[in-house]
C-alpha cells in the first residue's frame, strides 16, 4: 500500500442539484443514479488535480470500477442540492479505492465506495504509473475551482 496524505488533501467536494430525470415514481433519487454521482464526483477529484481522465485513456490508461459499494441513509428528492466530498482511501500498485459521502447540508444521505483497477488498452492489469500515483495523493490545484454540475 502506498502512504497517503492527511484524508483533507485527498479530499475533493462536487455540487449538484437532483434533476427530475433522476428520481423515481416516490419522487425520490433512484438507488442507481447514487454510482451516477460518484462518478461524477471522481471526474472532478481529477479535474480539481488538474487531469482529464480522457487524456490518461488516449495513453493507455483506463481505471474500471471493479467493485461498488453503497449505503443508503435518507433520499435525496428533486431539486435538492447535494455535495459529495470524495476522498481517496486506499492506493496499491494496482487499485485505487475512493469513499463518498452524499450529503444534503449537513445531513448524510449515502456512503459509498469503489475501487478501481488500473488496466491498459487490453484490459490486462498493470501498475499505477508513477506519475498517476503522484495526483492520487495530492491536493487541488491553487487555480481549480469547484464546478457545480451543469456549470
């Protein structure tokens, strides 16, 4: 396992608004669209780094979710704002394990997790370059800031 920084410099925050679209018959977020904030939270935890994922992909380097954990809390209804602080958890030579924490205010909706494999264009595993390890235990960019979804 590789050392990691105080969970606060790994630590990134992405806001959204729930859209009608995501809810269900209830009128609440469907159970689904939980991973869907994830995922969006994770992009910006790079972004906030200053990587695009994309750019890792056109060199060979893709990062699957090979494992996903949810905790369902309370719903998020439509039209709420949410925040999901994103922290990396864990780093091997080859994964990488984040933690999500869906909260409306200060009300924790959902934890979540998922580790993601580092493979190449044949989907075989590899190691964590160096370089992708160095963003995975810094901070944010003094000149990143948060985009709220949609923005």
């Amino acid at each position: 396992m590789t050392p990691l920084p105080a969970p606060e410099v790994v630590t990134s925050r992405h806001r959204l608004r729930v859209r009608f679209c995501e809810t269900d018959l209830m009128g609440i977020v469907h159970h689904a669209n939980y991973l869907v904030y994830c995922e969006a939270a994770r992009v910006e935890w790079l972004l906030l780094r200053g990587v695009s994922y994309e750019s890792w992909t056109r060199h060979g380097l893709h990062l699957p979710v090979v494992d996903a954990t949810l905790r369902y809390k309370l719903p998020a209804r439509f039209e709420d704002e949410l925040e999901v602080v994103t922290t990396v958890v864990e780093l091997s030579r080859v994964a990488v394990r984040f933690r999500y924490r869906v909260m409306r205010k200060a009300t924790l909706l959902c934890e979540a997790e998922t580790r993601l494999a580092c493979v190449g264009d044949d989907l075989r595993l590899k190691r964590i370059p160096a370089e992708v390890e160095r963003i995975f235990t810094s901070g944010e960019l003094a000149s990143a800031a948060p985009r709220a979804a949609g923005a």
